[in-house]
C-alpha cells in the first residue's frame, strides 16, 4: 500500500503543465535586454528581431526579419511599447528596459 501512495505522490507533481521558460539572450543595440519567450524562438532570431525593431522605427506596424538561424524572413508584430513580439511560426521575443 505504501508502493501506491509513493506512485500517487509521483503523479500529482508531474501533472502541472510548465509554461515555455523565457531565455535570456543578451542586450540589444538599444540597451534593452532581449528574452525568447518559448521553444520556437532562437536567441539569435530574437536578437535579430530587437535590432530590426530599433531601426524600423518601432511602433506596432508589421516588419520582416530575416532569421539568421533559418535564412528565411518572418513577419513580427510587437506590441506594448515593443515589449512583447511575436509572429513567424510561433516566435515570441520579449524586450525589456
């Protein structure tokens, strides 16, 4: 009986499912500090993604960025003051001051 309360135990705290941890990718041009929010955004396409947010203008139009992992181009919007950026396939970069 004590086997099946072990096992119980067990499944109980593998059950929550984790949300996608931010990684920490370096700071941009600009000084701000650059995240990939989940498993589809590499640290190299989010670094690109803040610095063509910086010389786009910035604001909350689309822009194309060209992954350096990939050799494609992605559409990204960001959003909050450009704190939050995602589009492509699934890409989501954070950048923070």
């Amino acid at each position: 009986m004590s086997g099946f309360a072990v096992a119980a135990a067990l499944t109980v705290a593998a059950s929550p499912a984790s949300a996608d941890p931010e990684t920490f990718c370096g700071v941009s041009s600009r000084g701000a500090n650059v995240f990939a929010g989940n498993a589809n955004t590499s640290c190299p396409f989010a670094m690109a993604v803040a610095e063509t947010y910086h010389n786009k203008g910035q604001g909350s139009l689309a822009f194309s960025v060209l992954s350096p992992v990939t050799g494609q181009s992605y559409t990204m919007n960001c959003y909050n003051a450009g704190s939050r950026c995602e589009g492509g396939q699934g890409a989501l970069v954070y950048l923070r001051h």
